[in-house]
C-alpha cells in the first residue's frame, strides 16, 4: 500500500505557511519585556511551538489529502467447458480426450506458479434432456482422471494452447 500527502496548491505555498509560522513566533517572543526573567532556552522553546504550531495550521488550510494506492494480485482462473450430451458421445472422435489431456497438462506446467485455487472444469451435462451446468473444482496437482473419461471436448480451448 503506497501513501501520498498532496496538497490542491503548488508546493511553494508550504514554503509560505513555513515563513510565517515562523515569523509569527519570532515577533511574539522576540525582545519582549515580559519574558526577560525567564531563561533564553525557554523562550526560544515557546517561539519553535508556537512558529510549529501556526505553521500546522497554515498547512491544514491549504487541506491537503492522501493518495492511497492498493495493489491486489488475483491469481487467473483457467475455465474449460465440456459438453457430454448424449449427441456429442455419439460424434465425438477417438483422439480427442487425449489430446485434451496432454494439453490441459502443458498448461499447468505452464500457469503453475500462477494456479493457487485450481482449475475450473464446467462440465454441460445432459440430464432428463435438459441441459444442467455443473461447475466442478479440479486441484491443478492431480487432475482427476474419472472427470477425464467422462468428458469430451471441443476445440474451442486450442488456439490458446
């Protein structure tokens, strides 16, 4: 988290408010009688609070405000989607499982380092001919291979392989 002090006029106003902080606290307490029984360290002392003190306050007119910059890192989601309608086992070829076996397994050891939560299969299921989506979370260390075998895939995922 990155915090900034700005201000809404140019940077020299502070020099300003500085100068008559304190100038300010050097005419209230220099060469004036009153304190001339006290010691010096004393009223040098009064002058720096009270020149700090008006200074504070000059600078709070000038309102300033902080910039806060919050960085979150969000790790990808990888989301494949799988229809296993009783029409798609019917047409579907033979090579197709293993190659989307051996390509789900190039991306992980691609995105590893990135995959902290897993993969995301969404698995279209055809269930009393009504189409129901099931999202099914997959550790990306072991991907099951009963999901696998029961999952035909289209080649919609290959051009980002």
């Amino acid at each position: 988290m990155i915090n900034t002090l700005s201000f809404s006029y140019p940077w020299w106003y502070t020099l300003i408010c500085l100068s008559l902080g304190v100038l300010y606290g050097l005419l209230m307490y220099y060469r004036d009688k009153r304190f001339s029984d006290y010691s010096p360290w004393l009223t040098r002392f009064l002058t720096l609070v009270r020149s700090v003190t008006v200074f504070l306050i000059l600078l709070l007119l000038l309102s300033p405000f902080v910039k806060t910059i919050k960085e979150d890192i969000k790790t990808p989601v990888i989301l494949f989607a799988s229809d296993i309608s009783e029409s798609i086992k019917e047409t579907a070829k033979a090579g197709d499982l293993t190659l989307w076996q051996s390509n789900l397994d190039n991306l992980e050891k691609i995105y590893h380092q990135n995959l902290k939560s897993g993969i995301l299969l969404l698995v279209l299921m055809s269930i009393l001919k009504k189409k129901i989506a099931l999202l099914i979370r997959v550790p990306t260390s072991a991907v099951c291979s009963d999901i696998l075998t029961k999952t035909i895939v289209t080649k919609i995922w290959e051009p980002w392989c």
